[in-house]
C-alpha cells in the first residue's frame, strides 16, 4: 500500500511539473478554438524544434535558453533562414526542412514574450 501511494505521489509530481513547463501562445482573439488547438499543436512542434535546432546557439552558456523577439517581416518566408550567415550554416535545408522552419516560426510568431 505504502508504494503505491509513494507511485501516486511521484506521478502526481510528475505530471504537475509537465503542467507547469508547458508553453502559453497569444492567439488573436477572434481564433477560433478549433482553430487555436491546431495552432497551439504547431506551436508545441515548433517548440521543440527550436529546442532542438536553435537553443544551442540561443543561450546563455548557463543552459538558459534565450528566445529572440523577431519582427513579423523577419518571420516570412524564407526570410528567417537567410538573415544572418550564422542561420544559413546552422539551419540549412538539409538540417531544418521548410515545413520544420515553418513551426519554428510560428513557436517565434505567437510565444508569449
């Protein structure tokens, strides 16, 4: 019974720090909530991509990942892949698809700052 409880207690915990991590996005108000899920879907897949592609660039040195604040103009297109020398080397196309790039940016676009 006792380890039982003690499981409980440790999933509890678990799942309460997944909860706190999670993301929040500023969606236009007028999104409908259909329409917020599957952003919200893109956004988390752009998450991680980030995390995965961008964050060993985009940190402190002290494992604090540091997320800039583009400009909507800086987040068309192809755009945020050719706007500096460091991004065509590190993300090429080779290593970040066009559709991957494309979650990264809306992860950028609707984070809360």
């Amino acid at each position: 019974m006792k380890k039982t409880l003690y499981f409980i207690a440790l999933f509890l915990m678990f799942t309460n720090c997944k909860l706190l991590n999670k993301e929040s996005y500023n969606f236009p108000e007028a999104m409908l909530p259909n329409v917020q899920k599957d952003y919200l879907e893109m956004c988390n897949k752009g998450k991680t991509l980030y995390e995965l592609n961008c964050s060993m660039c985009h940190n402190t040195g002290r494992r604090k990942q540091i997320v800039p604040n583009f400009s909507k103009s800086q987040l068309v297109g192809y755009t945020l892949r050719v706007s500096n020398l460091n991004h065509e080397k590190s993300i090429p196309d080779s290593l970040v698809s066009e559709e991957e790039l494309g979650y990264i940016m809306y992860y950028l676009e609707y984070r809360k700052h």
